[in-house]
C-alpha cells in the first residue's frame, strides 16, 4: 500500500496543482482507476496486466 501512495504522490500530486476540490477527485480516481488496476502488472496474475490477463484466459478457454 505504501508503493500506491509513494507512486500517486511521486507522479501525481506534487506535479499538479488542483483548482477545485472535484477536479482533484476526478484525477485522483483516473489515475486510481485507470492506471493502477488497468494498465499496472499485478504479481497475483502472472505480472499481467488485467486486460493481457483476461486476453490470455479467453485464448486458453477457447483451445480447450
């Protein structure tokens, strides 16, 4: 969790400056949304990302 907020902070938060408080929810939940759990490797599938993951699985369910 740590590594999470090290990232967000890092890469996000100290670049930007927000205007109002919805703009920074709105980048907040993009950057949570999107990023981390679409586009991030995760070690649980195989250091995959989700969308490879389920390409992977799709191909394997339709050779069987």
């Amino acid at each position: 969790m740590e590594s999470v907020f090290g990232s967000l902070e890092t890469g996000l938060v100290h670049r930007t400056r927000f205007r109002p408080r919805q703009e920074a929810k709105a980048t907040l939940f993009e950057f949570i949304a999107i990023f981390r759990n679409r586009h991030r490797r995760h070690s649980s599938i195989g250091d995959r990302p989700p969308a490879q993951a389920r390409i992977d699985m799709a191909a394997k369910m339709a050779t069987e």
